[in-house]
C-alpha cells in the first residue's frame, strides 16, 4: 500500500508537468490547428534561463532566501519564453497560415532543430546541475514520501489551472479566444482582432511551458539543451489522450499519463517477472497514444468547440 501511494504521488507530480504543456499545445490547436512540436523546446529555454538566473544570483546575493531566487528566475524564465514564443508565432508560424498543413508542421520541427542547437551553443551541450532553492527535508504521508519541491509543483499547477481556467471562462480575453477558435472571420467582424488573440496564445503557452520547465528542472535536478524533446512529445501524447483542443482533457490526459507512467515504473516489473525494469516506462506514453487513436480518435473527453481556447 506505502508503494501504491508512493508511486500516486509521483504520478500526480508528472502528470501535473504534463498537463501544463499539454494545454500549451491544445490552446494553440485549438485556435489554428497548429501542432507546434516546438513547444517542449520552448520548455527547455525556459528551465536554462531559470538555471542562468539562478547561479547567477547566487554568487551576486548568496545570503538571498532560496524561495525568492526560485520565485525570480521563475518569473524572468516565463518573460523570456513568452518573448520567444510570440516571436516564433510572427516569423515562423504567421506567414504560413494560410499554408497547406504540412509546411506549418515542418516548419514547427524545424523551429524544435534551431532552439535545441541554440541553446547547446548558448549554454553548452553537458548537462548541468540544477540547485534546490526549497527546503530537502522530506514530508511524510501515510508511509509515503513528497518533497517540499513536489508539493511545490502540486500547488503551482493547481494555481496556475484554476487561473487558466478563469482566464479563459471568466475574462474578456477567453472569450474573444473561443470565438476566435470558432470561427477567427465572424470574430473579426465583431471587433475582435484573431493576430492579437492568436499571439496571447502562444505567450500563454509559453508561459506555462516555463513554469513547467523550471519544475522538471527543480524536480529531476539536471538542464541540458535535449531536456525539452520528450516532455514536450508525452505533453502532445497527453493532450491527444485528453482530448486535442479541450482544455480540461489537456489536463485529465496529463494527469493520467503521469499516472501510468508512474504505476508501470513501480509494478513493471513485477508485472513481467523482471524482463522489463522501471527503464521501459516510456513506451507506456506511445501505447497510450496507439490505443486511443485506434479505440477513440477524439480522446477521453473528446474535442469540444466551446473549450478551443
């Protein structure tokens, strides 16, 4: 039972991870019917600069509380992405709009090729130890273990959703990004300007792409210029699980994934008499993506019109 709850908790956190990048992706395929493969690299600048940060104000404030520096890098981190990513979206993206799908796609692996091989020029290609700015002490829950860092992550992601998830229902923006995804023309001539809102998009998936980023930084204690490419392609797995463009499948496809992953890491092996080690726990993020697409191409909780945001 202790190992159950362990690998739950562990779950919750991946998956929470998870969840972040994947609203990323399904907000802007939910408005242009972009998959933009270069989102999980978007993820990787934004852990690299929060490293940057991070040492930097260390050797400048080294009596700083490690919480405020954390704080700080995350904040700069999210900045520097959302610069990014809206400049991404005008050079790369905007220009091929009215493209056949195929060369936005290739324009968006391409644009995953040229982050990566900037930031190892940038920042070098060996990883780098990422510092723990919280307190290592561990909690102890029902015989299980979380760190301060985990709960951390906990409570950021559950934060940072409901806001999302106000933003989008509640505000002037959400609505003029739902009826952006429902038909950008009409909206146009509602007063509502689709550059504007589609831009906003891609700054706030970029933002949560930081956020992200830092927490697998802070979590996994490692940054290097690659980090980005299979969070970023398990966030496209989860998204597709949920419910590509629904944002609350983003969230339940995350989740769940992270959950899978997380119990097969604990029970594959006993599972397979120990022909298959925690070390397979990849595949599970693939078998997922198989079995939806065969058994329900829509996802979990399908693709609503109401929810492209």
């Amino acid at each position: 039972m202790e190992t159950l709850l362990q690998q739950i908790i562990n779950g919750l956190v991946l998956g929470s991870m998870y969840a972040l990048v994947a609203l990323g992706y399904t907000m802007v395929y939910g408005i242009i019917g972009l998959i933009n493969f270069a989102h999980g690299d978007v993820l990787m600048v934004g852990a690299l600069t929060s490293w940057t940060i991070i040492v930097g104000m260390r050797e400048s404030m080294p009596g700083a509380p490690g919480w405020l520096i954390l704080l700080l890098a995350l904040l700069i981190a999210m900045v520097v992405c959302a610069l990014l990513n809206y400049t991404i979206e005008k050079l790369a993206y905007r220009p091929l709009r009215n493209s056949p799908r195929l060369a936005p796609l290739i324009t968006a692996m391409g644009m995953s090729i040229l982050l990566q091989t900037l930031a190892m020029i940038i920042w070098k290609p060996n990883p780098k130890s990422y510092p723990s700015m919280l307190p290592t002490e561990p909690l102890h829950l029902g015989g299980a273990v979380i760190s301060v860092t985990q709960v951390f992550i906990l409570g950021t992601t559950a934060v940072v959703l409901a806001g999302l998830m106000y933003m989008v229902n509640k505000t002037n923006l959400g609505r003029a990004m739902r009826a952006t995804a429902e038909n950008p023309r009409v909206a146009g001539l509602m007063g509502i300007k689709p550059d504007m809102v589609i831009s906003a998009t891609f700054i706030i998936g970029a933002m949560l792409a930081a956020i992200a980023g830092v927490m697998w930084a802070a979590n996994y204690g490692t940054v290097q210029h690659s980090m980005g490419f299979m969070p970023g392609l398990k966030a496209f797995v989860a998204a597709v699980f949920g419910g590509i463009g629904n944002l609350a499948g983003a969230v339940v496809g995350g989740i769940s994934l992270g959950l899978i992953e997380s119990l097969g890491a604990g029970y594959l092996g006993q599972l397979t008499g120990g022909f298959l080690g925690s070390q397979y726990t990849d595949i599970f993020a693939f078998i997922v993506l198989a079995v939806v697409l065969t058994l329900r191409p829509s996802g979990l909780l399908g693709e609503r019109v109401a929810d492209r945001a």
